[in-house]
C-alpha cells in the first residue's frame, strides 16, 4: 500500500484508459508520460482523471484505450506558464498500476486521503439551487521540502464547518477526485470550455477535532 511510504497523500482510482499516452517529461533518463482514466461515479457518469506514469513502471504498450485497471498514487501539483498565465496542473502520480478484468467489479474506485495545511483563506458560497460550498485550497508536503497544493471543495455541513478554517490550520479530509467542466471567458469575447479537477471531500478533521462526516457529495 502506498500509503506505507508516504502516508499524507494517498489516492487509489479504478477504471478504464480514456486517452493514448502522451510523453510529459524525462528525469534523469526516465522517461514520464499522462494518460486519462475514466472513473465511475455513483450516477453511473465518469470522472476523467489525469494520470502521471513512469516508463519503469509498467509497458507503455499494455496501455491502450479502454484498458481496465486500478492504481494507487498520490494526487501531485505543478505550476504551467502559458501565454494566459500561470495555471495549477493536477494528476494523479502513479506508484503501482494492476491490470483488472472488471473496475465495475471494485466497490469504491475512487478515495483519496489528504494531510495538509490551509494555505488560503476558504471561500464559503451556494449555488444557484441553494447547495452550500466552501473552496478549501490544501498545501500537501512531500519529500524533498515540495509541496502539493490541492483544490479541496465541501458540501452542506462540511461547507459551513469549513468556512472558519484558517490559514495554517492541519486539516485531514478523506473523499474522491473529481473532474468539472467550466467555461473560460477571454477579454476578446472568446470562450473556451476547460476541465477542473479537485477533491470532494465526504470527511474531515481538523487539529484533532471530532469528524465532520458529509454523506451528501456532488455526485451528479
């Protein structure tokens, strides 16, 4: 279990390979390449999560569109300058990939379990429908003095407990990845339609605090 190795940042997915592999970047003769993983929802739609793997980890060839498997990783950040700005680049880093028959077959393919610190001031707020949300942004350490920071967002009761955080708080939330299409709108009139990606938190602990447990998730 990856969580044996580093213990603050743990994500374990299922499902199938929605994209070819694309090179990303090669570390000191490594060679990394990203792919997408459709991961169902409780709805039955998918959640398309972006994932980071090593040539060393397993034969690039095995992978090809609509492969089904699970891995275990943890969800990374980096920074992208691009022409538009600075943008905050999510995946999941995998540590471990299986090759599976069925993910349908898996009963929770989707968990991820964060340690961190609050490095914004959380942003609490309802939807059109009267849904209340609180944007928490988590700062993960990891080896190395790097950090990850994740896009955390809660719901209902979750929502009105986490609006009171603070920034340095050490906030513990255990949930999934999900994936959200926005729309971008630029100063020239143009829209361009763009995927979030963030964690929807169904627990969470803070400084030893009682859990808050929010069954209640955006799982539409």
């Amino acid at each position: 279990m990856v969580g044996n190795i580093i213990e603050n940042n743990v994500v374990t997915i299922a499902g199938r390979v929605a994209s070819k592999l694309k090179f990303s970047h090669e570390v000191y003769g490594e060679g990394f390449y990203s792919f997408f993983l459709e991961v169902p929802r409780l709805s039955k739609s998918m959640d398309k999560v972006p994932v980071m793997v090593s040539e060393r980890l397993v034969d690039k060839e095995q992978l090809g569109i609509g492969t089904p498997l699970d891995l275990e990783g943890q969800f990374r950040s980096y920074n992208n300058y691009g022409e538009d700005g600075n943008k905050l680049v999510l995946t999941v880093f995998a540590r471990e990939i299986n090759f599976i028959d069925d993910y349908n077959d898996i009963k929770n393919p989707n968990q991820i379990y964060l340690n961190g610190y609050i490095c914004k001031k959380p942003v609490y707020r309802t939807t059109p429908f009267g849904r209340e949300i609180t944007d928490v942004l988590l700062a993960v350490n990891r080896p190395y003095n790097k950090s990850d920071y994740i896009p955390c967002i809660s719901w209902g009761r979750n929502a009105r407990f986490a609006q009171s955080f603070c920034i340095g708080d050490n906030l513990k939330v255990w949930g999934r990845i999900q994936s959200r299409e926005y729309q971008k709108k630029f100063s020239n009139g143009n829209i361009e339609t763009r995927i979030a990606y963030e964690v929807s938190i169904s627990k969470m602990e803070i400084n030893g605090e009682n859990n808050v447990n929010e069954m209640e998730e955006n799982d539409e």
